[in-house]
C-alpha cells in the first residue's frame, strides 16, 4: 500500500473521550480493478501507532505500509518501508 494522502484526525467517542490519530489514503493493489488502482482511507489512531513504535509525522506520503489485521478485521500491525 502507498500513501496519497494523510488527514490528522480527532474526534469526541461515544464514552466522551477523545480519539486522536490520523486518516491514512493508500492505494490497495489487492483489490483488483478494470482500470486505475483501488484505493481506500485506513484510521489510524496515536494508541495503534505508538503500539507500532510510530508517530503520526513518521508516515509522509509516497512512503509503503505493511498492515496486518487482527482476526475481528482491525488493524494490529503497521510498517513503514
């Protein structure tokens, strides 16, 4: 996945506190198309990347990510190449 884009994001949750994070626009070779490449936006929040040893400024546009999902289909594991 290559980034194209990046949004720094923070929002209320619904038990009050606040998330913070950043909104990650990559381009998803798995998904195959007819013409173009797929693409898709992935959240990202500062728990998940400091669990990854990365700050929001650690990712810049053009970089690859690794992304692994957990079994409920949540992102467990991101890395920057």
């Amino acid at each position: 996945m290559e980034v194209i884009g990046i949004k720094d994001v923070n929002f209320k949750a619904k038990d009050g506190g606040t998330v913070q994070g950043v909104r990650l626009y990559v381009t998803d070779n798995s998904v195959k198309v007819n013409a173009g490449v797929a693409c898709e936006a992935l959240f990202l929040s500062d728990y998940l990347l400091e669990k990854n040893n990365l700050r929001s400024g650690d990712i810049q546009v053009g970089d690859h990510l690794d992304i692994a999902y957990n079994k409920y289909g949540k992102i467990s594991f991101v890395g920057v190449q």
